[in-house]
C-alpha cells in the first residue's frame, strides 16, 4: 500500500507545487530561504519575531462572549509556517475554534534540553513510563486549573529532527484532555546533558519573580496571576519554574456540532426527528442496485448507490470542497444547497447461509486508508460473513479514499486546502450512517427481492452493528460516537489523533513528511504543523469524539459498547494511540495484555481497569501479539518503524486470526459479551512466532 501510495502522492505533489499560489488563502508572502535564517521554533513570546511556540497557548486566543468558552483562537499570522512558494498557511479556519484540540501536544523548544542525554537527565516521564507524570517531583507537569488535579502525560523530543536547533520537546496527554477545560503546563528543574539547570528564559522570568514588564508584555500580568495560583493550589513551586502557560480546550460543541447538524438534518428528511430513541422511524434513503455477482458457492455481493443529502459544495468521489455555510459566523454549521444529493456507492456481501434457515446479522464494514468500498471482499470479511452468517456492507470514506489520493498529494503542498479533506470524511461519515439505515429499515434492503429468499428477508434488520480495520477502524470510532443505529462495534487496529499520535509514528506517512519537507522546509515547524492539522482534523477523527463513545453519548444520541482488537508493533497505527484512545473512551482491557518478554511496555494499558470476569458486558481493548521472532518492539520515539525479516509488519494479523474473528461475531450480538478466547494467556495471532 505505501508504495503505491507513495506514486499517486509524488505525481500529486508535482502538480500541487504548480497550482499551490492559485489555490491560495492567504495572500502569498516572501518564504524564508536564507541558509543563515534561524528555525522558528528559536523563538520567545513578545520578541522581534512572530513566533507560534509555546503552543497551544492561551496568548493565542481573545475573549468572545459569544463562544462556549469565552474565548476565540486568534493566531499569530506572521508566525504561521510557510511554504517554498512563500504561501503563508491562513489563520482563517483555526481562528473559528473556541479552545484547542482535545488531543494537543503541548509543543516548545527548549535550548539545551534537545537531545537525548538531557531528556534522560531531566528525568521526565516517557510513554514506556508515563505514571512517573504524578509523581511528586516530576519536572513536567500539566494541571487542570478547573480541579487542580495532574494529568496523565508523557514526554518526547521530536526523533525527526536532525539539529539541537531543530528538537521540539513534545508533550502529550496519556489520553484526551477535557473539552472546555483550561490546562496550566508548567517546566521546572530541567537539565543539560551535562547535568546543568537550564535558565528560565527572560520573558518568562520577569513573569515568575514579579520583576517589571515591558510594556508589550504587560497585559499578561492577570494571566499569569491565575497560572501562578492554580499551579500553587496544585504543589507546584513557583521560584524554580523554567516556562508555564495554559491553554483552554475547544468545547464540545465546536468540535462536534457540524457533524452532528448534517446528521440530523438528513435524518430529519428521511423523517426521523428523535434519534436516540433506538427506532427506526421514517422512510428509507433511495437506493439503486446496478449488478449482482456470485463471488463464490458461498457468497454472493449486491452492488450500488445510495442517495445522501450532501452538505459540500460539491458532491462526489473526486470533487475537492469543503463545506457549505450560509453564514459567516465561526460557529455554523453546514448547509445543504437545495437538492443537493451525493450518490454513494456501497457494496454489500451476502453469504449463502442467510435465510437458511436463519436470518444474517448486518453489519457495516469500514475500508482502509486510501481503499475503497470493494474491501468488503476481503478475505477476512469473507471469513466473517460465511462463517458467522453475517452481512457485511461498505461505503467509501470520502476524504481519505483511492480517487482522493491525487488530491491529498496537493493538499501536502498547500495545507490551507487541508480542511476540505476534513469535510468530506465528515460528510463520509453521513453517507455511512445512511447506508446503515438502509440495512435496518423495513422499506431497505430488506424489501428488496435481491436480499430475499422466497419473498422473505435473508437478513435480519432488528440490530445494526459495525466492524472496521485500520481507516476503517479510526473512522469507526467517529461514525459509533454519531450513530442513531448501531449499538456495537468491534473497531479493528485503531487509535486516534492524527496530528500528534498516528501520523509521525505510521508508515503509511513517511511519503507525506517525505514530501511535506519539500515544500516546509523548517524541519522544527513539523511538529507544530501536526498539532495545527489536528485543531481541523479533531471534527472528522475519534480524537474529538472518543469521550462520547460509548456511555456518555452525544445529544440525541444513544449510549454504544465497543470492542477495540490492536496489533503488538503495529507499522501503520500505533498501538500508542489505542491505548490512549481506550483510556478515553473509558473501557476495560484484557489482561494479562502481553507476554514476559514484551516487559518493556508492560505499562502499555497504564490506567485501563483489567477485565474482571467474562463473558465481559463492556467496552474493551485487547492487543494481539504475532511475537518476537516476528514482530520487534516498536520505537519509542515519533518514528516508524523500520521492516527486516524479523520486523514484519502485524496490521493485518488480528483480523486474519480465527480465534479474534470468533470473539468479533461473539461481541456482534444482541446480548453480545467479550468472550475469553486466549485461555486466559496473553493473546497471540495465528503467526504467532516465538
């Protein structure tokens, strides 16, 4: 997949670097191309240079009555990073939010602290080790000023960078941070490789010891009052900090309410008003079945489109806009133009089993990065199907799908066409919830004579349920947190965050930093270009959904259970991220996770419950391991990792392992539970290799 990947994108990038100025957001300015010009991230508040860092911070935003939080993100446009054609990314879209992303890294430089024997030295928690965060003298710390509680975090220096000069310091929430909350970072006893406590730089220390402040530095003095106190009421010493600040998260609303407008606007036409109800009320979305096929004795496949109200601009596997908006405002929702409709392909695999005598289950099924809907063929869900009587249809994430590939690649080249990417997985999302509908309504598939066997349904449309691997597994996570009708999903190598916790440690992306550097040439900009990327990314990834998944569900929305299958080592989605995806969502984990000699990430489900007993009626993760003499400890750095005969890569080994398929239709139940299919042992894949 990354190879033809990696085609698509460079022929992609070629054209994007033509067209990058026409497309432009914001007005074209000179780019930074003098070899002796320093690395933004050398830079300090209330100097001579715009500067973006510490972020997120609070010094970038304003007050606004009119927001959930009372404030509105207002970033530096002279700071912002800047491409070889000296296009400026455009403050516009980020300056709408009311916070930040609930999965930020807190994000600075700190000269001295950029290299490995310093970070050892200063002593602060790392992901192998992140209850060392709560710890009394921990030298970083991130407190929540509404509970004066710490938080779980875990520290790392950017593995990228090629320079001290270049080396962010990067830290991250053990898992999402509280929407609308305001978070205090605070640095103190940070040391040199030599052992040396690194000076407080002079901004900060002016603040720190209540010396006087130069005029532009002045309206910071309330701000600073209050980091002080909440970082007192929390132990925190104020005489030996290196840097504080805060940053407030992005409310609830900012994040998930255009989502959940499309939603139920187009579940309004089809005429269901009351979504969390759990009945299907209303008709039934249009559809058009263009062919059928046997694909084996076993197994036939009925193949469409349906009809989805489409709130883009414009609709369709290749089209390259966003949203519509009738208003202005930074908090609206979008808009439907009137009769505008996209038509979604699906494909849905029936096994021959159905009707006979039992109905199937149905069951969405979410296709992986840069694939299709035609990957409800696959092998593994093919096994599901025939095996476990079950019905399986798939749509296409629009966004990130095979026709969006060219796109994508223009898109690395001028970020401010990024947002479209994050409209249409959202409007994807819709169109998955539509196909859903189809699958359970009476007037559906169920009335059709090619889901029939003698005038009677084959498939049972009593309970709608979901399963996805990898993209499948991620956007699972989003289209669960939304949906009116599925109740269960098992999401397959998932995780969440892209900008922070996926993208720099997935191997699917070496091609997009690849060629991300060739047109953002300030190597110590990346990680903040990651984290800016996320503040967009959160409305159409489970980062901004995760914490109301399951029992705490969105409005008019009812409550949903969740099953999450990761790989050991996992090269495309890092087992990291579902680990901080589960203690967000807030499930159980099976233990014992993994064998004696995986002991270096035994901490992996830090501050997950064990499973108590089974059959388990929860939410879950269980990690599957394909062992040492096939798959190696991944890095613990923001890199991928690297293949080699005994490094292979295990993202598709738990879909492909009977004992995890059984335990997929066991979850996939009406009454549905976590079965112990390991025997208790930690649980390992069917190429399991001592």
């Amino acid at each position: 997949m990354v190879n033809r990947i990696s085609c698509v994108l460079l022929a992609g990038l070629v054209t994007g670097l033509m067209i990058a100025g026409s497309v432009a957001t914001a007005r074209p300015v000179r780019a930074r191309t003098a070899a002796g010009d320093p690395p933004a991230a050398d830079c300090q508040p209330f100097g001579g240079r715009p500067c973006l860092l510490p972020f997120p911070n609070n010094l970038f935003t304003r007050p606004d009555r009119s927001s959930r939080t009372g404030l509105r993100v207002s970033l530096p446009a002279g700071a912002m990073p800047i491409s070889t054609s000296g296009q400026r990314v455009s403050v516009a879209p980020y300056d709408r939010a009311d916070g930040f992303s609930p999965g930020s890294a807190a994000i600075l430089h700190v000269p001295g602290l950029d290299n490995a024997a310093a970070f050892a030295r200063t002593g602060a928690a790392g992901v192998l080790d992140m209850a060392k965060s709560l710890h009394k003298n921990q030298p970083i710390v991130i407190i929540d000023e509404q509970t004066g509680r710490r938080q779980l975090i875990w520290s790392e220096l950017d593995a990228n960078a090629k320079t001290p000069q270049t080396t962010d310091l990067l830290i991250h929430g053990g898992k999402d941070f509280v929407d609308g909350h305001t978070y205090v970072v605070a640095l103190r006893n940070l040391r040199t490789a030599a052992g040396h406590l690194i000076q407080a730089p002079k901004w900060f220390e002016l603040l720190r010891d209540n010396r006087p402040l130069p005029q532009n530095e002045r309206s910071q003095r309330a701000r600073y009052a209050r980091i002080f106190a909440a970082l007192a009421r929390a132990g925190v010493r104020r005489a030996n900090l290196y840097e504080a600040w805060d940053f407030t998260v992005a409310s609830r609303q900012n994040v998930t309410d255009r989502l959940l407008s499309i939603r139920n606007s187009a579940f309004a036409q089809l005429g269901d008003r009351k979504l969390a109800d759990g009945l299907v009320e209303g008709r039934a979305p249009s559809y058009t079945i263009t062919s059928t096929k046997t694909i084996s004795p076993q197994l036939s496949a009925v193949v469409g489109t349906f009809d989805v109200p489409c709130y883009l601009i414009q609709c369709g596997t290749t089209a390259t806009t966003g949203f519509h908006y009738s208003s202005r405002k930074p908090d609206a929702v979008p808009t439907q133009f009137p009769g505008n409709v996209a038509a979604a392909p699906f494909e849905c695999i029936i096994p021959s089993t159905a009707g006979n005598p039992t109905p199937a289950r149905v069951s969405l099924y979410g296709h992986g990065l840069f694939g299709d809907y035609t990957e409800v063929e696959d092998p593994w869900v093919e096994a599901l199907a025939t095996q476990y009587n079950m019905v399986f249809c798939g749509t296409d994430w629009w966004g990130l799908t095979q026709e969006d590939e060219p796109f994508a690649a223009t898109v690395v080249s001028n970020l401010n066409l990024f947002g479209v990417i994050v409209d249409r997985l959202q409007q994807a999302v819709l169109n998955t919830l539509f196909l859903g509908r189809l699958m359970i309504s009476p007037q559906g598939f169920a009335s059709n004579p090619d889901f029939q066997v003698g005038g009677r349904p084959v498939i049972d449309t009593s309970h709608l349920y979901y399963n996805g691997n990898s993209q499948g597994g991620i956007m699972g996570g989003v289209t669960l947190a939304v949906s009116p009708d599925v109740r269960r999903a098992v999401l397959g190598v998932t995780g969440m965050d892209y900008g922070n916790l996926l993208l720099a440690r997935s191997t699917d992306f070496t091609t997009f930093s690849t060629f991300l550097g060739f047109t953002y040439t300030d190597p110590s900009m990346y990680p903040v270009i990651l984290d800016l990327l996320d503040q967009l990314w959160d409305r159409g990834d489970p980062d901004g959904y995760a914490p109301y998944m399951t029992a705490h569900p969105l409005p008019d929305t009812p409550s949903h259970q969740v099953l999450m299958q990761i790989a050991y080592g996992d090269f495309q989605v890092s087992m990291y991220s579902g680990a901080a995806e589960a203690r967000t969502v807030g499930v159980s984990a099976y233990e014992p996770a993994l064998d004696p000699d995986r002991s270096r990430d035994r901490n992996l489900f830090y501050g997950i419950p064990a499973i108590g007993h089974y059959p388990f009626d929860g939410s879950a993760i269980e990690i599957w391991d394909s062992g040492p003499g096939r798959v190696q400890e991944p890095p613990v750095g923001n890199i991928p990792p690297t293949a080699s005969a005994t490094n292979i890569d295990p993202h598709q080994n738990p879909r492909n392992t009977p004992a995890a398929q059984q335990q997929i239709s066991d979850y996939l139940e009406p009454d549905g539970a976590v079965v112990n299919v390991c025997g208790g042992a930690p649980c390992h894949t069917s190429v399991f290799t001592p």
